[in-house]
C-alpha cells in the first residue's frame, strides 16, 4: 500500500497566491474573494490602503523614534557647550 503521487493524476489547476498573506490558494471562479484567499484578507487590504491613504504625510511612524532622540539627548551632559 503506497500513496500514489497526486502530482501527475490531478489536473493542474491554476494557483495563485493571496496578494495580503501570500497563501497558496487554487484559483476559483467560485471564490468571491479572488485574487485574495477569504473575506478576511480581502477586507483587510481595503483596510489597509485606506489606512495608507490617511496615514500620508503623517508623522505617527517616526513619534518613537522622536521619542527616544529626546530621552538620549537629555542623558548628554551640556557641559561641553559651557
Ligand atoms: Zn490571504
């Protein structure tokens, strides 16, 4: 008793990966949320390009970074500049 290779018997079928997770996923008409592989990701990456869309021109990604700039130049002595 072996297992057969499906490889060769199953008609290749067209797969296409989930443009939001990656996904391997067999492509189906029947599936609504082609190219993505569910509603979740397919919601999701709408999500996120509206997101985009707001976050242009915001700042919010760099307020850690800010952050810790302050918090280092406060620990430096200001002597030097005396
Ligand atoms: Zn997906």
């Amino acid at each position: 008793m072996k297992n057969a290779p499906t490889s060769s018997e199953t008609p290749a079928r067209p797969e296409v990966k989930c443009p939001r997770c990656g996904k391997s996923q067999v492509y189906s008409l029947q599936n609504p949320f082609r190219p993505f592989c569910s509603e979740r990701c397919r919601t999701f990456d709408l999500a996120g390009w509206a997101e985009e869309r707001y976050r242009l021109g915001s700042p919010a990604l760099h307020e850690e970074d800010s952050l810790a700039e302050t918090e280092a130049s406060l620990d430096e002595p200001e002597d030097e500049q005396t």
